[in-house]
C-alpha cells in the first residue's frame, strides 16, 4: 500500500516538476517575429469570360478564359466597387482589341505581357494597388466550326 502511496506522489511531482519547466522554457524565450507570407490574401475566380475574335467582317470563333485574382482581403471588404467587373472588363477589352492575336496563324503568345498589362490598367482604373495577382485556369480558342448549336 505505501508503495502506491509513494508511486502516486512520485508521478504527481514528475508531472507538476515537467509543466513548471515547459512554462518557464517558453516565456525565456523572445518572441519571434513572423513575416507575413500571403497572409491577408483572397483568392478571387472569376465567371467563365467568352470574347469574340472577329476577322474579315465575322466572328471566327471565341476565346475561353478562366481567372482568378488575388487580393488584399481587408482592402476587398473596404472598397465599395467589386474588382470582378473591372477585371473582366480589362481582360475582354485586351483580348479583343489585340492585333497579334491571330488564331490563323498560330505563334506564342505573350501571356505574361497581357496579365502585367491588365493588372497595371486596373489598380490605375480603382486608383490603388488592390489587385496583386492575375493568375489563368484557363486560355482557350473555339472555332466557330467546332461550337455545338
């Protein structure tokens, strides 16, 4: 019986000795700062955008996009003007108004270009640096001849 006696004693100091070393160890310690990563940042996607590509007096066919944005979410939440409508908006009237976008003749095209260009035109448009990011699910063209009726 004392040996029970003793062995709970002995577990209660083990015990009590153990969480008094592991609160003294971390409040020892200074506090580390931590950078912010993408700490803040939202992730937008945007609706499917359709943009007719026109050659020779008629719609050749549509480019399929897909996007998403990033964003500072507290700056989201602040601004009284959604940013989807203007993104949108900057991506179809790129797209559209491109010249070098020649779907007859195929060559590469510069992606990273229009996605600087875009994004420099809306934070100018909001009047601050709200988007930070452009990022593309999705960059198709669809002949007209392939589009199901």
């Amino acid at each position: 019986m004392i040996r029970n006696v003793i062995a709970g004693f002995w577990v209660c100091a083990v015990t009590l000795g153990s969480c008094y070393a592991a609160v003294t160890w971390m409040v020892g310690r200074a506090a580390t700062e931590e950078k912010p990563h993408y700490e803040g940042l939202q992730y937008k996607k945007l609706p499917p955008l359709n943009i007719p590509i026109i050659a020779e007096g008629a719609v050749q066919g549509y480019v399929v996009g897909n996007f998403v944005f990033t964003a500072d979410s507290r700056t989201l939440r602040e601004i009284s003007v959604p940013p989807e409508a203007f993104i949108q908006d900057e991506i179809f009237r790129h797209v559209y108004s491109d010249d070098t976008l020649d779907f007859r003749k195929l060559s590469r095209y510069n992606v990273n270009g229009m996605i600087a260009s875009v994004k420099e035109k809306i934070n100018k448009r909001l009047g601050a640096d709200i988007v930070k990011e452009i990022l593309i699910e999705n960059f198709n063209f669809i002949s007209k001849s392939d589009i199901r009726s």
